[in-house]
C-alpha cells in the first residue's frame, strides 16, 4: 500500500513539474511578443519633425508618427540620435531598422535604401539676418550660404550656386547652422520651409522661399529589401484613414508653409 501511495506521489509530483513547464514557456513566449524592438535613427536637431525639448527627450511629428507605426505594428519603439549624413549608412550597415528624420525621397538615395510611400512635402527656404536682408536669389551673388550636411538641401544649394554665384557652407546640424548665421560667418542659410519658419519666428530672422524647387517628399527609409516597408505603408495608410496624421501635423502646425 505505501508503495502505491509513493509511485501515486511521484507521478503527481512529475505532472506538475510538466504543467508548470509548460506555464513558463508559455509566459517567456508571450513575454517575448510584447518584447520585440523596432530600432530607429533620427536627427533630433530638424525643429518641429525631430529635436530635443528642455529635459532632453525627442520630440517631435516623425517621433509622435513613428510611436503610432510602432504601435500599430506591435513593436516597442526605439531611438537612436545621430549626424544627418550618418543616417544612410546606419541603415546600410543594419544597425537599425528604418529612419525617419525629415528625409526626402532623392533618386540618389533610392540606389542605397529603400523608402515607404510620402508622408510630407515641404519646399526650401533662404534665412538671413534682419539688418542684412536678402530677398531674392539674385541676392546671393558673392554671398556665403550655409546647408546642412547631407540633405537635399545641400544638393539643391549647390545646383543654384553654379547659375547664383554664391558658395555653399556644409554644416553638421541645424542648430550650428543658425549659429553660424547669428555670428555672421555665413550671409543666408537654405533649409527645409518648415524648420525655416521654426527659426525665422524664435530668432527675428528674415525669410523668402525658394522660387526654383518642388522637393520629393519626405519618406520613412529601410535598409535595401527590409520586410518592413509593406507593413510600415500599410500603417501609415490606415493612420491617414483615420485623420492621426492629419491631427499630427495640425499639432506640430507642418502645414502651414506645407506644399501639398
């Protein structure tokens, strides 16, 4: 009888060993379902799309645009700051999973990644000082212009210096763009009109946008061949369906200078 009892105990003992086996597989796998990562760059120096409020956070459109993705898509967002020029090659190297940082759909920049569909068009915008008006391209002749780093903007100053005859300043960011500005080591400096009117209003500073250009909009970008890009357009179809989008860009006020 005490044998019966014993094997009775010990087969009990294993089918609970089982069933709490199983209860913990089960809570590691959902646990890794809520877990799962979506890794993305920005610059957080591109005021009202990405920058950084009084307690360091990054803020922004891209960033409200991209928790609403990530959350749509079941992921936990995070973000890496980083250069503007060193967006690309982060994506190439797959050191995160997409980018959003006011980035335009260049031909040139479709050879190396890929991009979900358009979710904001601006156009460009020169800045000066209000004592030192420059109002019109013709202007520019003789002047120093500063760009940032990398961007369209860049590509499209340095197309208008060849017919406007003013030379074309790289910088790294927009904030040390303005400053170069303010400290007069450049005359004017051509920025997306957005951003432009961002500082034009917080600065004093004077403005006229650029007749010449219609930019490609800006995009989210992938690494080549990402399997993202289908799911990421399909939530920002449904985004727009629902007016979050539309609501995003009243809050961040993209449109009143947007090209639409």
């Amino acid at each position: 009888m005490k044998k019966q009892f014993k094997i009775m105990v010990m087969f009990l003992s294993f089918v609970l060993l089982l069933a709490a086996c199983g209860k913990s597989n089960e809570t590691s796998s959902d646990s890794s379902k809520n877990d799962k990562v979506l890794k993305m760059a920005t610059s957080a120096d591109f005021k009202p799309f990405e920058s950084r409020d009084k307690e360091g956070n990054i803020v922004g459109f891209d960033i409200d645009l991209a928790n609403l993705i990530a959350d749509e898509l079941g992921y936990k967002l995070e973000i890496q700051d980083m250069n503007f020029d060193g967006l690309i090659g982060a994506l190439q190297s797959k050191r995160v999973d997409m980018v959003m940082a006011g980035m335009s759909t260049t031909e040139k920049r479709k050879k190396n990644v890929d991009f979900s569909k358009e979710y904001h068009r601006s156009g460009e915008m020169f800045l000066s000082l209000p004592d030192k008006k420059i109002e019109s391209l013709e202007s520019l002749e003789g002047k120093t212009v500063g760009v940032q780093l990398g961007t369209i903007q860049e590509e499209g100053a340095n197309e208008l210096s060849k017919k406007y005859g003013f030379t074309v300043k790289p910088v790294d960011n927009a904030g040390v763009l303005i400053q170069e500005l303010l400290s007069n080591r450049v005359d004017a400096v051509y920025m997306d009109s957005v951003v432009a009117v961002g500082y034009r209003d917080e600065q004093g500073l004077f403005g006229f946008d650029d007749p010449t250009t219609s930019s490609p909009g800006m995009a989210i970008a992938f690494p080549k061949g990402s399997d993202l890009v289908d799911d990421v357009n399909k939530a920002l179809d449904k985004l727009e369906k629902e007016g979050k989008i539309k609501e995003l860009k009243e809050k961040w006020k993209l449109d009143q200078v947007a090209i639409e």
